[in-house]
C-alpha cells in the first residue's frame, strides 16, 4: 500500500511548481510581446524620441523592453495561479459547499408598524 503522506524523490512542492510555472509562462508571453512590438518599433527610433541625455542602444532597448514585459507577465500570471488556488473549492458549481440561501421573511414581520399597502 502507498503511503501518500511522503513526497517521491526529486518531486517537485505544489508551490515551486506554480513558480516555476508563473515563470515559464511569463517568459514564453514576453518572448512574444517583444517580437511584435519591436516588429513594429524600431529602437533606433527611440532614441530620437527619448528626452533623457543619454543614449540607448539597441541591446539595451531590447532588454528594458523585455524586462517590463517580463515583469507585467510575470504578476499576471502569479495572480492567475493564486486566484485558481484560492477560488472556490470543487463541487461549488453543482452546489456542494455553499451556503444555504437566505430566508425570505415579510416586511411585517420585522416592522410592526409598517404599512405594506405604502410600497405598492
């Protein structure tokens, strides 16, 4: 019989799968991202556009370019995780595990004094 309360050898822990994840996903989008926006800006150009004085190269636009992509896929992507791994637990669809709906009681009941013959 399997003892399911020990982890298998040069098994990975639910948390450095999900980093490792965030992080694979995030590189492969920036990848992506920095193809196309540098298909269509040219880092030259940049330089004419940049009010900084001091010049950037094309290695270093590429790079600053990537980084911000990384960076912005990377949170996107450890939200995503953290929002599946918080979210409801299975069964919620089908509606095991949520909370009885509220009763519904008259106005009356509450408010003596209330005239219902008001609200219509």
């Amino acid at each position: 019989m399997n003892d399911t309360s020990q982890s298998l050898p040069g098994r990975w822990s639910r948390g450095k799968r999900d980093l490792g994840i965030a992080l694979w996903i995030a590189f492969l989008s920036a990848c992506v991202g920095t193809f196309v926006i540098f298909a269509v800006l040219d880092p030259d150009a940049l330089n004419d556009a940049w009010v900084l004085p001091w010049e950037m190269g094309r290695r270093l636009a590429y790079s600053l370019g990537f980084l911000f992509l990384f960076l912005v896929s990377l949170i996107a992507s450890g939200l995503t995780i953290f929002m599946i791994r918080t979210g409801p637990k299975s069964g919620h669809a089908s509606g095991t595990g949520r909370r009885p709906p509220p009763e519904i009681r008259s106005p009356e009941e509450e408010n003596p004094d209330l005239d219902i013959g008001d609200f219509k």
